[in-house]
C-alpha cells in the first residue's frame, strides 16, 4: 500500500495552473471528500479522487474554493 503525500502544505502560496488565479492553502484532504453531485457539477477537467485535494482562500476574492492537486503549482512570486 502506497501512502499518499500533499504537495502543498497549509499556509502555502499557490495559483491555479488553468483560471490563474492566486491564494493560500487552508486545508488539505489527501482524497477528495465533497459530494459527487458536486464533483460533476464543479471538476470539469475530471481531476482524480483518489489523490490531494485542497481547501484555498482566493488572493483578492476573499472566498474559498476546492482544489485537485493536479490544478495547483506554487506561486512563483512566493519563496516558500
């Protein structure tokens, strides 16, 4: 059995590789857990469950949304 590791750790800059949008990482979970309503309504791009998901303030929206891993890379203006 392979243990599954996050990428990204809370309090950790990030931008969103598709919308390019900024935030910072407020939660992780290291397989999705919301609805799969939700998941067919929001994950367009089909991202996979069983790896890290991420909860994420946005930087200048002021709200939070849900993140695949896979959509995520460190922001490059951070140096964290």
């Amino acid at each position: 059995m392979s243990a599954i590791k996050a990428k990204f750790c809370i309090g950790q800059l990030i931008c969103h590789r598709l919308f390019e949008y900024r935030g910072i990482i407020l939660g992780v979970d290291l397989e999705f857990k919301q609805t799969d309503e939700w998941y067919d309504e929001m994950a367009r791009s089909r991202p996979p469950k069983d790896k890290p998901w991420y909860h994420v303030l946005v930087y200048q929206r002021g709200s939070q949304t849900y993140v695949a891993e896979q959509n995520l890379e460190q922001d490059p203006a951070s140096n964290n």
